[in-house]
C-alpha cells in the first residue's frame, strides 16, 4: 500500500502525498523533536523535509526507499534547524514554557532537567544517531545509511551518547545523595 | 540500586517521554506548502512501459538498429570534424541524438565562482578533496558507489552529499568509481544515463569541455541536473547538481553549470588515490 502510495505521489498525486504525510508524520516528528527537544524546531524540520521530498520524489527510483531517504531528509532538516538556533542563541538556554511534561513517576523533574541539558551538550550528529536507533528502533546499518556515516562510527556515537547520559544521571544523583547527607 | 534509579531505565523513560503526534497546524503547512514548489521532472521508468511481444519486440529492434545506425553515420560523419565536447564512445549511436529539450551548453560560460568562503572536503574514499560553501550542509558517504543502486538513487548513501542551506533547494553529490579496463568515458555514460537521468541522446552536443585538476573531461547539462565527468587511471569522477542549469534554485549562482564548474575548479585528486573499500571511513 505504501509504495503504490509512493508511487503516485511521485506522478503529482497530492492526495497521495498527503496519506503519506498521515502515515509517516508521526514518527518524523518524533524523531525530529528528540533530536532537537524542540517543539517549534522539530515542526519546522518536519515541515521541511517534508516538502522537499514532496519536491524530489519524481527522482527517487525505488519507491521501496522511501522510507529511509525521507529519514535522511529529515534528520539533514534538523542539523540545519539545530546550526540556525545555534547562530540565535549562542549561550543564550531556552525554557521550555509550554513543552511536554513527564508524566512517568520514573523520571523526577530533576533527572528529566539534567538529562536535557546533557543531550543538549552533546552534537547533533551523536543526538540523531542514539534516538534513531534507541527510540525509532532503527538496526545500526539503517541509522548508518540516513546519518551518512560508517556503521563504526555510529556505533561510537552512540556509545558516546549514552556515556554522557549515564554520566550526568550518575552525577546529579550523587549531589542529591550529598545534599541529604548535609541536611 | 533500585531499578527507579537505574540510569538507562531513566534513560528509556525519558527519551520516549514526550510528543509522538504531528501537530494538525504542521500538518496542514505541509499540505499547503505542497502546491508552491516546484518539483524535480520524473525520469523514465521503463517498466511503465506497455509489455510487447516477440514479434513487436524484434520489429522494435529492428527499427531502432536502423534509426541508431543511420543516426551513427550521420553522428559520426559530425564527430570527425571536431567539436569541442566530443567523448571518445565505444558506442556512439547511444549518444548523437540532439534533444530539444535540453538547450547546448553555451561554448564559452563564465568563470568559477568565488570560492574564497568555501570549505574543503576530503573525500579519501573517493581519492579526492573538494570544496563547497560554508553554510552548505555535508553528508559524506557511507559506502562505495554502485552503478546498480546509486545510478538509480540521487540521494543514497553512495556519493558525498552537499545540500544548500537553509531550505536545502540546491544538493550537489561527488563521487568517483572504478571502471573497467578500457572502457571510454561515451560507454560508461551509456550505461550511467539511462539509470539516472535523461535525455541520454545528443550528450556529445551538450557537453562543454572542463577541467579537473588538470585531467581532461565534460560537462554535460540534462533535462534536469547537471552533471561533470572526468575518466582518470581507470576511475571515473563525477560532480552532478540535481537542478537543470535554468532553474531558479541555481540562479543565484549563475546556474547549475556555473555551480558545478565552481565545484570542479577546487577539486583535487588525492596523491594516493581512493583508500581501500574497506579502509576508507567517512569523517565523523
């Protein structure tokens, strides 16, 4: 169904598109919003990697890659949002008002705060890797081909961005441990 | 530790934690957005072609030798008097059909931009650096370039990829791969061309001659992309931007052609050549 999807929308057919859109937005802005924590960002990439696969589709050859070359798109989308935030808000951090609020027990306000800002630290080339692989559940091969990168080097990447969260939760929970201590 | 408190269960929680639905509004801009741009031309796909039976297929064949091997003559008879972007072509009756829908390349275009900005690129799977605008986004490859897959996929992970930012509007893809022994640079495009684009007919008077790194090649404009070949100690290099040279995307830079002579002006054949496919990783 979804390659005949493809398929048409590759031929012009905008309704198909949209079915696509319907099918597939979800997951991109998933995506799009773990990589850049961003609710406005991740709307902006999605909407842009969006109309420029609706503006290249007649090219792609195999409508059975469609999925992965809309990722590449996608995740290319974000770099490009995360580089032009950057050039706005140098040292400048954001608070997000009206973002998502945890609503698992399982992670404090606390953990959450300290877990954003040590994703944030990291690239966003190492952000994209670890949430296409941990929360898209892409195999690391997939990740390889969208990122544009070696299998080894996404596997580092990954390592390298699980360390920090690991490191920070680690970290944060010894100071809480500390401060009881004092109190 | 109890499992509230092991990191990678708060790991977990906290990456899926948060939006997993695509906001309406988002939605509704896509949509909308989709009636203002301009998009790619398809290229053929030849199984959208009606079945044909034996006999219809041999008079086809038939019609097409005679078409092709008259055309050659003429072609080759043309060929003898020298133009300028003529390929030598094992298979010259692939290649001298004039397309209307592709204008010449003009003999004389302008210079490379200025390329004092750019960033270079070093492509050691590729055996090459190059250069490319500082605000444009890299994505180097992740693998060796295939004829069988990449040909067909502009945007696989086979090639270095440059995309134009911010709205990524503009992509420009390098790569080089080994050919066989003896083979020219005509019959290797007879096979790249119909897999990627299009019109493969009257290439010879569509190509202007350029230069690489002081190694001799063309640059060809299609329907819809234009694209630089350079056949070098049995590797082919190639630069190609996926917009026509008359786009307005690439009017900016003066054109595709423009764009894609200003790539090749920095490019630059590394002493070693390509590294080994299986020891030529991409920079993180």
């Amino acid at each position: 169904m979804r390659t005949r999807l493809v398929e048409r929308a590759r031929d012009g057919d905008e309704v198909a598109f949209t079915e696509l859109v319907d099918l597939d937005g979800d997951l991109c802005y998933a995506i799009a919003y773990r990589i850049l924590r961003d609710v406005e960002r991740a709307q902006d990439a999605v909407q842009q990697a969006f109309l420029l696969a609706w503006r290249e589709l007649p090219r792609l050859r195999d409508p059975e890659r469609f999925s992965p070359w809309l990722r590449r798109l996608l995740v290319n989308a974000c770099y490009e949002e995360h580089r032009r935030h950057r050039r706005w808000s140098t040292r400048i951090r954001v608070l997000p008002l009206d973002g998502p609020v945890s609503s698992d027990p399982t992670v404090s306000v606390d953990d959450r705060d300290t877990l954003d800002r040590a994703f944030l630290r990291l690239s966003p080339q190492h952000r994209a890797v670890f949430v296409l692989h941990h929360h898209a559940g892409l195999p690391l091969t997939e990740v390889a081909e969208i990122v544009g990168v070696p299998v080894g080097t996404v596997k580092s990447r990954l390592h390298r961005a699980i360390e920090a969260l690991r490191a920070a939760i680690v970290a944060d929970s010894q100071v809480d441990s500390t401060e009881a201590r004092l109190a | 530790m109890t499992q509230a408190h092991d990191p990678d269960v708060i790991i977990a929680t906290w990456l899926d934690d948060g939006p997993i639905d695509l906001p309406e509004e988002t939605r509704r801009a896509i949509v909308v957005g989709l009636r203002t741009q301009p998009r790619a031309r398809q290229v053929a796909i030849l199984r959208g072609l009606p079945i044909m039976n034996s006999i219809n297929r041999l008079a086809a064949a038939a019609a097409i030798v005679l078409v092709v091997g008259g055309l050659s003559i003429f072609a080759l008879s043309n060929r003898n008097s020298g133009g300028p972007g003529a390929l030598p072509s094992s298979s010259p009756g692939a290649s001298v059909v004039p397309s209307a829908s592709v204008a010449p390349t003009p003999s004389s275009t302008p210079g490379p931009l200025d390329t004092t900005t750019w960033k270079t690129y070093v492509s050691n799977r590729y055996g090459f650096s190059i250069a490319y605008p500082a605000d444009w986004v890299l994505t180097p490859a992740t693998r060796e370039w295939t004829m069988a897959v990449d040909a067909k996929d502009f945007l696989g992970g086979g090639a270095d990829h440059f995309l134009e930012a911010p709205n990524m509007g503009v992509g420009v893809n390098a790569w080089s791969v080994a050919v066989e022994p003896g083979m020219t640079s005509a019959a290797w495009l007879d096979a790249y061309c119909p897999l990627n684009t299009q019109p493969c007919t009257g290439i010879d008077q569509r190509s202007n001659p350029a230069q690489m790194d002081g190694h001799a090649g063309v640059i060809v404009a299609f329907t819809d992309d234009v694209q630089a070949f350079f056949l070098v100690d049995g590797r082919m290099y190639v630069v190609a931007c996926w917009r026509p040279d008359n786009d307005p995307s690439v009017a900016k830079y003066s054109g595709a052609i423009r764009l894609v002579q200003t790539y090749i002006s920095t490019m630059r054949l590394l002493p070693g050549g390509p590294a080994p496919a299986s020891s030529s990783p991409a920079p993180s």
